[in-house]
DNA sequence: CCGGTTTTGTGAACGCGTTCACAAGCGCGT
DNA sequence: ACGCGCTTGTGAACGCGTTCACAAAACCGG
C-alpha cells in the first residue's frame, strides 16, 4: 500500500497541533509496551499507558489514518512507524544545540533524543574554557563555525543565557535555521518563516505554586 | 472532585489555567521593564514583551481583578505584586529537588526561581559519589533523609532518570508533597489529591520535527 | 469646564479540542 | 456458517479559550 499517493497525504497536514504535542508521548509509551513483550495493544492499554483519554488516543491515530483492527486493538510495532513516520523521524534533522552550561549538558545527554531518531549534531559555545572539551561524543565549537554546519532540515536549540538568547537565534536564522526550540527565560523574534518554541523551565514550577497556594487558602474555608 | 464542590462565588479561585500558564510570562516581561524604568505600561506594550495579544492580555488580567488606568495603563511595580499574589509567589513554597544528574545541577542553577520567590531548598540523591557536594549553596543529601524535610506547602521536582521516577514521586507523596514537577519522560501515577505537571525536553523537538518535516514534504508540493 | 483622545474592561461570536455515545467491523467459539 | 462480544472509528454535543469590537472611563489641552 503506497500511502504517500492516496489522499491521506492532505489529511497528514491537517493534524491537529494538540495532537501533535501527544504523539511523541504515545510514541514513548509504545517503546515501553514494546519491550514488554507486547503485540497489539487496545486504545484502552495504550491510553493508560501514555495517560490520556481512550476516546482522544482514538481520535488522535484517527487523524494520522493509522489503522487499528476492531476487536483486536493497534500493531504496537506498525503504530510506532505510523507515528515516527508522522512526526518526521524516520529521516532525522540535524540539531544543532548553542550554550554548553548547566542545561545544555544536560541536553546533550538526554537519552530521549537519540532513541527517538534525533541526534544533537553539534554543541556550540563562546566561552573559550568550554570549547573544545568533549561531551557525550562531541566536541564544542565555537559558535563562528555555525555557517555551513547547517545542512538541509535542522534544528536549534538554545539553552544560553537569556540576554544572550536573541543574538543566538538571530546566527541560527541567517544560518538557515527554520525550527528553533528556546530554553532561555525571554521571548525571542524571528521571521515568520521560522518556527518557534519555548521551554521555560520555571513557568511550571510558577503554575505548581499557584495551585499549592490555592489549596492552602481554600483549605482554609 | 474539588472542583465540582466549589462554590461559584469564589471568582478569585476561577482564573482560567490557561491565564496562569501566562501569568508567569507577563511577571517575566514586567521584571524587565521594570528595570528599564517604565512606571506604567499599556496592554499593547506588555503584550509585546511578553509575546501574545493585547486583547488576551488585558482579559488575562481581567481575570484576577487587576485594574489599570483607562487612558493610561498598568503601574507596573501594582500589576507585579497582583500576579505575585495571584500565583502565590509572595510566600514561597519550599522546593525539593531530587535527582542531582546533568538536569537537576542546571534546575538548581537556574537563575529564574529564586528571583520569582521559588527558591529550591533541598537537593537530594542515592548517588554516594553525589552526596555531599555543594551544589549553587546547597549540600546534596540522601533521599532517605527526605521524610521530615516537607514542611506545610511543598513541592518536589524529580530531575531523575524515568526508571527512578516512579518510586521517587511516591516516596515524595508519602512525605506529604503535594505538587510534583516532573522532568523524567515517563508517566507518573499519583493520588487525586496530588496536583502533577510534566515537562518532556524531548516532546518540543519533537514537534518541531515534524513542523520541519511537513515544511519539507509541503515544499515539494 | 468640556470635547477629544487614549486605553481599559468585557459582552458576544467564533474556533478548537475534548468528551460522549454508538454504529461498523473484526475475530472467535460453537 | 453464524451470532456474539469486543474494539475501533467517528458524528455530534459540549466546554474552554481566543479574538473581535465597542462602550465606559480617565486624562489633557484649550
């Protein structure tokens, strides 16, 4: 079956961003049922496992056109290429990762990436102490070698100092860079052809506190 | 369940988690202009510095009873001590980290919490060769010594690898946390009264991969 | 003191995502 | 072969969040 002439191409570009955003959890989830052994897996397992909904994992395969077998349940191994092929990772980006402190160590190694087909290509810094040690397999460059590292898809990471944020982002588009994922703490600008995404590691721990307090006040009553 | 049995004339209690998930945003943005001098600021103008909509702004702050001036704005240092209170911020919860690896050094470095009233306050491990260290003024301490470290409201972060993370979240559960961070890409299972947010460093990339892939296989169109 | 200008606060419309509920489909036991 | 039970896929309803558009309110210059 030559999925990529059917129709469902069309349908490949109208899924949903939320369910996006889950796929690489059900995708997690997989690997674990997988290397227990498992076959086939129901939306029901598959929900618990990735927790969510059992009627939003439906929706959401329903959207890539993945097939389940009613009575039955999902091919754990053929859910995993639908998904991985979905998500664009059967043919990885390159990932470039700029700012080698604290949280960029721990990036670079963060398992996650490479057993899902996303390698961190290059590690990049300024700091002339720091350039040229080697981490999980790379060595750090200086952040003027940036031109030319970029080859066809590739993404950005930066995990700098947020006064240096901008600047970064700013090397990474005129490199070619189209996809930037942002760790620093400040709201960065690019160009509208280039995507952009943050991960502000205190936002979180910011809502938590609210909640607790919430609690703690209306435990009060 | 909480939720259902709260009564309708708390609007305070009723800010949309969507609006929360931008408090912390804009209380970023204002900490900036405030140190740039601006006593006052328009929803235009901090909607820019913070990266959303002014209408979303303005309905955002709307939601936790914050009056601006009309004709004029916001006074910025008023607008940061309302979402300071709004997010509980003013009396800090205590914070445990546990997991001193890449990721938890780069958390407990993080400058971002302390200047938010988050400051962590415990850094716990198993690791021997760990415990002991000081880490960004902190002693590294052993996990077991956990119980009788909670006191009133707290939160845990879990900054270990996934296979940890499980009987890590419970061991903080019995310690009477109530709001875990959780940095491991696997899925935790708590009890209803424990509130639990996730961050995957992995997911973001992800779904950028596949925005870069749909943008390659689009162009091809 | 008053019209003009600026900006807030918000009701209403819209769109997206979640949830519900059930028909359609598949395998299995008899 | 055939019904029976299980599970998927999905139309429809619902709820939440975003956006729009404008009235109300405050300041300012004359």
């Amino acid at each position: 079956m030559t999925a990529a002439s059917l129709p469902e191409e069309r349908r490949r570009a109208a899924i949903p961003e939320a369910t996006i955003a889950r796929l690489p959890v059900y995708l997690r989830a997989l690997h674990g049922l997988a290397e227990d052994g498992l076959v086939t897996v129901s939306s029901e397992e598959l929900a618990e496992a990735a927790g969510v909904n059992s009627a939003k994992l439906r929706k959401d395969l329903s959207h890539l056109g993945s097939y389940g077998t009613r009575g039955v349940g999902y091919d754990v191994e053929h859910l995993v290429e639908q998904i991985s092929s979905a998500l664009g990772l059967q043919r990885p980006c390159s990932v470039v990762l700029v700012g080698v402190g604290n949280l960029g160590r721990a990036l670079a190694g963060y398992g996650g990436f490479a057993s899902r087909g996303l390698a961190i290509d290059a590690l990049l810094d300024v700091d002339p102490a720091t350039i040229g040690q080697q981490i999980s397999g790379l060595t750090v460059r200086h952040l003027d070698e940036l031109p030319g590292m970029v080859t066809g898809a590739s993404i950005g990471v930066i995990a700098t100092p947020a006064r240096a944020a901008q600047e970064v982002c700013d090397r990474l588009v005129a490199a070619g860079v189209t996809s930037i994922l942002n760790f620093a703490p400040t709201v960065l600008s690019v160009p509208p052809h280039v995507d952009l995404r943050k991960v502000d590691l205190s936002i979180e721990l910011q809502i938590l506190s609210f909640h607790e307090h919430r609690k703690a006040t209306g435990a009060a009553t």
